[in-house]
C-alpha cells in the first residue's frame, strides 16, 4: 500500500516585470466570511493577450475571487488592479477595462438576442445606434445573426453562453473574466465555448481569466493559478507548474499539490 503524496507547499509568488502592466494584479487578497475565510494572501497575475487557466475543485475560493474582482463584495485585505487601476481607488476606470460572465445565467430569457445586447449596452453608457452596430457585429462573430430577434429562452446551453459572452464583449473590454462557463454544456458545445474564448485572446490581444475545474480545457500554452482551500498553491506557465510538481500531466501535478485524490466533474 503506497503512502499518499504529500501536500506542496505554496511557492514563493514571482514578481512581475515593472515595465508590463498586467490586465489583472491579484496582490495580497484575503477574505473571510465570519470566521470561515475563503481567500488567504492571494497574490498572481493575468497578462494581456493571454489564457490563464484559474484551476481549483468546487469551494477552493474562485467564486469568491471573482466576486472581489466585480467588486460585488468589498476587499477586505489586499488589492486588485485591472491595467494598473485599483478597483478601490478607481473602481469606473478599472471596470470599465473588465467584461465578465458568471457561472450562473444573467440574461433575460423572455427579451430577444438584441434586447439583452442593447439593455447592457445603455447600462455602459453606449448610444443606441453604436449599440446597434456593435451588437449586430457581435451576433454575426458568435454565428447568431439569423437568431437576433428570437426570444433568448428558445436558444441552447451553449448558444446562451455565446451570447452571454457577446455581451460582456460589448463594450470593448480589455480583460475578461469567465467563472466556470461551461458548466452544464455538451462536450461540442464545451469546445465551441473554449476556441472562441482562444480566438479572442489570439485575435484581439484580451487578457482572459477562465475559472474551471476541468483538466481538459487548460493547454500547454496557458498560464496556470492552482487554487485549493483558498490558497494558491502554484502559478505559472502550465509546463512549469507540472515540471516543478515532478509530474507527468496536469492531473498528476494537481493531486501532488493539493492531496486530491480525483478530481470531480470530468476532465482528461
């Protein structure tokens, strides 16, 4: 019988290149909910123009983070930048920078496609006739121009996440923050999910945050935060985190640094 790995220990978090601005500066967050605390002394980064895969089991915290990150919860310790502006400080000029979908679904089922485009445009403060432009111009990049008056309650799983995506598109972000987008799809809608977020990174140079507890959509080329009982335990570009966790794949670096013994909900 074969003793189980032992926990890692969280490494030390490398400091950023001072001439690069990062889309998203996570320094020294912690947050507690009475004496429960679900984030400890979280620090990483998100470049531009980059994938970082955020990598944690169901209660790890990511949903808390995110929650700090849209400023639906207050910071309690630490603080957040997005492109240099601190969300406290400068919480306009650093929201305005971050498009956002969120595990659950937001739009109104009972408005068409365009609808819920144009309601969230006039949230940002977008002229009805470039709101216009840039929704059809949306519709037509996700494949739902010819669904643009439909009721959203008649498309699928993965064409309302599509949709969702559009909007948080809308209004030109530079950062964009996806918490377990694909909870729920089929594994052909998984992938549409994935390569457009990809796309988007390669195509228009966003920085993407993408939440997940599936193995199966983080790649080799991605940059990796391992998030486990509110704690980052490893960070960095994914073959540097398996190579420093002495493993063979993702997976194996995973159980090595949090103790899992499987990982729940699929995966490679």
């Amino acid at each position: 019988m074969t003793s189980p790995a032992p926990i890692a220990e969280p490494r030390a978090t490398p400091r950023p290149d001072p001439a690069v601005v990062p889309a998203l500066s996570i320094d020294g967050v912690s947050h507690a909910y009475g004496p429960r605390q679900a984030l400890m002394d979280v620090f990483f980064n998100v470049q531009p123009a980059s994938f970082t895969a955020l990598l944690g089991l169901n209660g790890a915290g990511k949903s808390t983070l995110f929650s700090l990150i849209t400023r639906l919860f207050g910071i309690q310790t630490g603080r957040v930048c997005i492109f240099g502006h601190d969300i406290s400080k400068s919480p306009g000029e650093a929201l305005r920078l971050l498009g956002v979908v969120f595990q659950p679904r937001t739009l109104d089922l009972d408005l068409s496609l365009t609808q819920n485009l144009l309601y969230h445009a006039a949230l940002h403060g977008i002229s009805r006739r470039e709101a216009a432009t840039r929704s059809a111009e949306l519709l037509g990049r996700i494949g739902l121009s010819e669904r643009a008056a439909s009721k959203v309650r008649d498309l699928s799983g993965g064409q309302m996440r599509r949709l969702e995506i559009a909007r948080a598109l809308l209004h030109r972000p530079r950062l964009l923050l996806l918490d377990e987008p694909t909870v729920g799809l089929d594994v052909k809608a998984r992938a549409d999910i994935i390569s457009h977020v990809r796309q988007l990174v390669t195509e228009q140079g966003i920085g993407v945050l993408w939440a997940t507890h599936l193995f199966d959509e983080i790649t080799a080329g991605d940059d990796l935060v391992v998030l486990h009982q509110g704690k980052v335990l490893a960070q960095g570009p994914m073959a540097r985190v398996i190579a420093e966790a002495g493993a063979q794949d993702v997976n194996t670096a995973f159980m090595r640094l949090t103790g899992a013994q499987t990982m729940p909900g699929g995966g490679a």
